[in-house]
C-alpha cells in the first residue's frame, strides 16, 4: 500500500496529516485520491462507515479547488447535522495550512442568517444538509451555479431518509460538467439510479464486496422473549464491565425510553434521536466522547454523525427495518483499525432476518446465550481484581495507614481479601442469585410470524387501518405492542389487507385490547378493533360489516368500562433500592443492583 507522499497530495495537506498523526492511508483513500487527484471524473465508492471516506473524497477537493478564489466551487451533501459538522471540523484540520481556505457548515437547528454570512465571506467549500441547502437555496442565500466538485456522501443513508427529491432539486441548481463524488456504504438500487441520473461513466471503486461488514467486527445474536430484551440488554451491559457502546432503536420513543430506564437503574446512559434540540445534541455527543456517557441508545438517523473510534460495542436492541442498514449500525465500532462486536437481541419472530443480513454482509453471526447471574458476579468480581491490580499507588494514604492496619491487625491476607472484594460481590450476587434464564430456544418456522401460538387460546381481531395507512405488517405490529404495553411476541399472525388488517393475542390480553380501543383516536380519526370468531388462524376470515352485511366469520363489538393499566411489568424486577440517583436519598434492605460506576477518562 503507498503512503501519503504516494498518493500526489501537496506539501499544506501533507503537514496536516503528518499532525494528525496518520501514518498510513486506508484501503478507500489509497484508491480514490490518486484517481481525484489526476482525473477530472466522476466516481462511485463503496466502503464501510470508518473506513475514512472523508479523508478520501477531503484531500483531492482541497487539493483541487482554488484557495485565493471567493467562489463556492466545492459543495457537500450528508445526512444529518452531526455528519454534516464533522465533515466540516475534519475539512479545516486538513486544511489548516491552507491560508485563505473557509469552509462552510449549513444544517438545520441553527440560525440561517449566520450561515448565509459565513457562506458570503467567501466560503470555496460548503458542507450541507439537503433539506437547510434547498432551503438556502430557494432564498437567494447561496450560489453553487459554479461549482466544480459535488460529494454525495452516504448516499444510500440520505435516500433511505427521503431526501431524493431535495437531492435533485439541489443539483439542478449546479453545472453540468461539474464532477460528482458519490461516497455509499451499501448500494441499493436507489443510490444505483441516482447515480445513473447525474452522474457521467463514473469509475466504481469497492472496498471489501458490496455492502460487506467490516473484517474488524464479529457479530453476535441472542435469542430471548420478546418481554426479556431490556433485561437482555442489562446483562450483556454487566457482563462487559468497560463497555463503551451504541445501543440502536428503531424508533424514537423507544430510544428516549431504553435511556430512561439505564439511567434510572443506575448505568451512565443517554439518548440521542430527532426530537433533541441542536444545544441538547451536542451536550450528549461531547459526554459520549469524553467518556462521561457509556451507553449511547440512539437511532439510526441521529447516529449518522457519530465519529468516535473506541466504540467497543454495537448493540442492536432492535433490528432496523432495511436490512442494509445494519451495515451502518455494526460500522459504528471496529474503527482505526481496532476490534468490535456487534450484538443482535431477537426474539423467535425475528431469527429469521439474521439469515438475510448474513447473506447481505457475508458475515457468519454466532448464537450465544445471555449470561446467566453468577457468571456475571464472576466477570465483575475478577474485573474489580484487575483493575485493583493495575491500580497505581497514591501515598497521600500514607498517613492513614496505622489506623487502617490497627482495625484489621486480626484479619488475616485471605480474609482482607474476601471482606475487600465482598463489598462489590455481594451487590452483584444478591441481585443475580435468583435471577432466571432469559435465553429463548429457537422455533423452526417459515412463517414471518414464526412463533407459533395456540389457535384454542388466541383471540383474532379486525382493525380498520391497513397498507393505505401506510402500515405493513411490522410496523402494525410495532404500532400495536408499543401502544397495548405487550411483548412483539403477544401480537402475532398479522395480516395486513389494503384498508382493513386481523392480528392476533392470546385470550389473556383480550380485555386490554378491546378496553384499549374503545376510544382511541390517531390524526383526528378513531380506530376501531373488534374481534372476529370463528376463523382465528392466519388470514382469518372478515367479521360483520358496519352496515350489517357479513364476511366470512361473524365479529362482535365489544367495550370495556375503563382502560387497563398498559405498563409492562418485567418478570426480573429492578428493585427499589437500587444504587443510581434518587431525589430522596432513602435507603432500603431490599437487594439491589449495584450502580454502575461513571468512567471519567
């Protein structure tokens, strides 16, 4: 592999990448800088989040433009606010021998008056979101009629966000014989035809296969009861005492509320995802860096700017609804050319979507079972030694010293040891010792809804929503045990029809459901759910009419005088007296979990 001095780059951004410390380029940069630098082409690459596409599309742009001019000849699409600022920091770092260089950041949650005079100062380099830049753009506030270089830069992420059309207006705004830099980590079809729209016989350059993982990531799946995962996700957090990790959820009340929950049973946790303002972002992603944070839930979106190398872990609380996009999620670790493991919790319904992203990754996952309590006692035990061990002496306990020894001088080496380590043990042990298995046995099954459920118990209902609401059957799915408070596996055999959907639970849950719906209305309009007899297995047949003509089965309208308590209750109970934070300060003899100490490196 060549070196920088290699690649044709120019003595400023040599200086910059020798402070930087880079050393070596990486597979990306190595192919597409000689190519940028001595052709005036477009080109398509294809390489895995951190693998320093930035660097790669960064140095010929620099290289390229002219500095001394006050024209905009370089402009920047990427997805999301935090992206889009870390593009813009990284381009001034490799610019910074470059005097007169200015580079722009425009992006929504910031005032557009600031931004249109850093853009009218001169800025050569404009990074942008789609939907701030067309914004800008239709406001007279920038120019990019002659630019000379565009980046399209996680294609396939800003199309999954629906940004196509912006896209297309934006660059109707530049030259035609501008060229085009199309930077994706997967390449679906759509990012296949936006380049064919606007770019001109591009050079294609891969790195790795097509939407392959990173070699440096092993991935992992763990099979548990729907209503066990966030139990899962607290073991598999316990039994990685150095942590440092991306939890993904795939909505964003399911993100702020996986958050809630670690924070308030005591692991140093927060949230990241579309309803924080810019100012709350921020303050997250800078405790995240530091470290303060070591458990950061986060969606998909918002987790497109995260460019933190240390990341340990990446784990999947839920899986995505495109499969290629964890891709994206398992490239957030294994970064710099370190290790990481990306972990999967699934219930029986969802085993199945590990087959298809294997396929997609060319990635084998390993099944493995959630620790139990005691073999979490044992890593945080010998995990307490090691860091004892390797702890460095602090003498100002010097003086303390005869006290201490006068208290323990009848205690023997084994006993100081036991007492020591049983003050962290003990925490632990009381709150695993009768803690039970989580781990789920596999259900052979073809069925999407594999988890099979008895037709003698199950309660088949009519729901007057369906594809024209936009539903599928997993968001229907998503939709209804989000809101009835059930596990993903209570809801089962959905099948969603055009304007009308059946969805199955067991007997049990009946009353909840029905009390539930008896008066629940959605953008202004009530829906309504009913059971349907007779045919309760897939498919199952279509209930009464409301202007009485009859399906094939016979539904009766059923009310319940008041709504259910929906919260769930987990079967492994947080216990009151928890060590984390507590207004009132009050103890308990209640076993507790112990607090998870806050890593402040």
């Amino acid at each position: 592999m060549n070196t920088f001095h290699d690649l044709g780059l120019n003595e400023d951004l040599l200086k910059a990448i020798t402070d930087m410390g880079f050393e070596k380029p990486s597979e990306v940069q190595d192919k597409a800088i000689p190519i940028l630098l001595k052709e005036d082409t477009d080109l398509v690459a294809l390489a895995q989040t951190g693998t320093g596409k930035t660097a790669a599309f960064g140095f010929p742009m620099l290289q390229k433009i002219d500095i001394n001019s006050r024209t905009t000849q370089g402009l920047i699409l990427s997805p999301t606010r935090e992206l889009c600022l870390q593009i813009t920091n990284e381009l001034k770092l490799y610019g910074k021998y470059c005097k007169g260089l200015n580079v722009a950041a425009i992006y929504g949650g910031a005032s557009i008056t600031d931004q249109a005079r850093e853009v009218k100062r001169g800025a050569q380099v404009i990074v942008a979101t789609p939907g701030r830049m067309k914004d800008m753009i239709s406001r007279k506030l920038v120019d990019i009629s002659k630019i000379e270089y565009s980046v399209l830069d996680e294609a396939d992420e800003m199309l999954n966000m629906g940004f196509k059309e912006d896209i297309t207006e934006i660059l109707s705004h530049t030259p035609e014989d501008k060229n085009t830099w199309l930077f994706s980590a997967t390449m679906p079809k759509e990012v296949a035809r936006i380049a064919k729209k606007f770019m001109h016989a591009p050079q294609e350059i891969t790195v790795g296969h097509k939407n392959e993982g990173s070699k440096n990531v092993s991935h992992e799946y763990f099979l548990v009861n729907s209503r066990d995962r966030y139990q899962a996700l607290k073991r598999l957090a316990d039994a990685n005492p150095d942590i440092f990790s991306v939890i993904f959820c795939r909505t964003k009340r399911d993100t702020q509320k996986v958050a809630e929950n670690l924070i308030e049973d005591g692991y140093s946790a927060g949230a990241l995802h579309g309803d924080l303002s810019q100012n709350q972002r921020d303050i997250v992603m800078k405790q995240f860096r530091t470290k303060q944070i070591q458990m950061l839930v986060a969606t998909d979106v918002a987790a497109r700017g995260i460019d933190v190398d240390d990341i340990t872990h990446v784990i999947n609380y839920q899986l995505p609804d495109e499969i290629e996009t964890y891709t994206h999620r398992s490239g957030r670790t294994g970064r710099a050319g370190k290790t990481g493991v990306s972990m999967v919790i699934v219930s029986k319904s969802e085993v199945r979507k590990i087959k298809s992203i294997e396929r997609i990754i060319k990635k084998q996952f390993e099944k493995k079972e959630i620790p139990s309590g005691m073999e979490i006692c044992e890593v945080q035990l010998m995990s307490l030694a090691n860091k004892i061990h390797s702890t460095e002496i602090n003498h100002e306990i010097d003086p303390y010293l005869e006290s201490i020894n006068q208290l323990f001088e009848t205690s023997t080496k084994d006993e100081l040891i036991k007492k020591f380590f049983s003050v962290e043990f003990t925490r632990f042990f009381n709150y695993y010792q009768k803690a039970k298995d989580l781990n789920a046995s596999a259900v052979n099954s073809s069925s999407r809804d594999s988890d099979k459920k008895s037709s003698s118990n199950a309660a088949r209902y009519f729901i007057n929503v369906g594809e024209k609401d936009g539903y599928d059957w997993m968001k229907l799915k998503d939709f209804l045990k989000d809101n009835l408070g059930l596990g993903r596996d209570d809801v089962f055999k959905v099948d969603v029809k055009e304007s009308f959907s059946f969805f199955n639970t067991e007997k049990e849950h009946q009353e909840r459901v029905l009390a539930f719906f008896s008066d629940f209305k959605e953008n202004g309009r009530f829906i309504n759910v009913e059971i349907t007899e007779n045919r309760v297995g897939r498919g199952g047949g279509r209930g009464r009419r409301r202007d009485g003509r009859k399906g094939e089965g016979d539904r009766k309208r059923r009310s319940s005088g008041g709504r259910n308590d929906r919260r769930r209750n987990n079967d492994e109970n947080t216990p009151s007296s928890r060590s984390r934070r507590s207004n009132s300060g009050s103890g308990s003899t209640v076993a507790s979990r112990p607090r998870r100490s806050r890593r402040r490196d």
